[in-house]
C-alpha cells in the first residue's frame, strides 16, 4: 500500500529505503513514506551519498564502500527530533540495509533491491533540522578495529 506522499513521485526515480536494526526491532526509514513488504517507511531520509559511485569504486577494487545518510531531525514518535532516538537506541554500530525500491504506474511499489548493508556511526553534523550518519562496510569497520 502506498501512502498519498509516495504517489506524486516521479515514477523514474527511485525511493530509497534504509532498514537500521535496533535491539529492540527495526526501524524502516524512506525518501518518500509508503508501505512496502508490510512495513511502513516512514519519511526521514533526505540523502544518501553518492551511492552509484561508491557501488562502482567497490566493484573495482578492495577499497571500502562508505556512504553518508542524511536524515531529517524533526519530531519522532515520543521523541522531540530524531537525533534523540540515537541516545536510546545507539545508531552507533547498529546494522543498516540501503535498498531502492521503484513506484509503478498505478502508484505500487516493486521489489526492493539491497543496494548496501553496513554499520553506522554516530549521528554527525547535528543542527535543528538534520543529521548526517557514515555507514561502513562491515569487512572495513571490523578491520578498523582490530589492533595492527
């Protein structure tokens, strides 16, 4: 099902759909608000990263793919902004999945394709209306923390 804020895309752009897994379930963020797979996406997502270039750099070579999300700070469920979620529930570390998904001529959702899954980091770049989160790979970031 999709809602009325989905339905006045431009059909030849994507939606992007980012999947954060909290401990305590996951949390479905959107480009755009919809439904898809009987979960709601809710419409937090302002950017993502050049993400078609970082996919073509990591098919390339062994280098890391990072990309950066911009979420939208406003007003979330009990919290005041969005970036107050991240003390209850750490961005920090927590599993991320990027997919996009392409609304159809009757307005419905396709399949989501996975595009990225990685880690994220601390909500960076904080101001009133957004905040910016790095995702990792997780080969790059467990490297990272190992002792060299």
């Amino acid at each position: 099902m999709i809602t009325p804020d989905a339905r006045s895309l431009d059909l030849i752009r994507p939606v992007w759909l980012v999947d954060v897994e909290a401990p305590s379930g996951t949390l479905h963020f959107a480009t755009a608000r919809l439904f898809v797979g009987g979960a709601e996406y809710e419409d937090y997502i302002q950017g993502i990263g050049a993400l078609a270039e970082e996919l073509r750099r990591a098919d390339s070579s062994a280098l890391n793919v990072e990309l950066s999300v911009r979420f939208l700070n406003e007003p979330y469920r009990a919290y005041p902004a969005l970036v107050y979620l991240a003390d209850a529930l750490p961005f920090a570390g927590a599993r991320v999945t990027v997919s996009e998904v392409f609304i159809d001529a009757s307005g419905e959702p396709g399949e989501p394709v996975v595009r990225y899954g990685g880690l994220c980091g601390t909500p960076e770049a904080i101001t009133p209306s957004s905040f910016t989160c790095r995702l990792t790979s997780p080969a790059f970031a467990a490297d990272a923390r190992t002792p060299g």
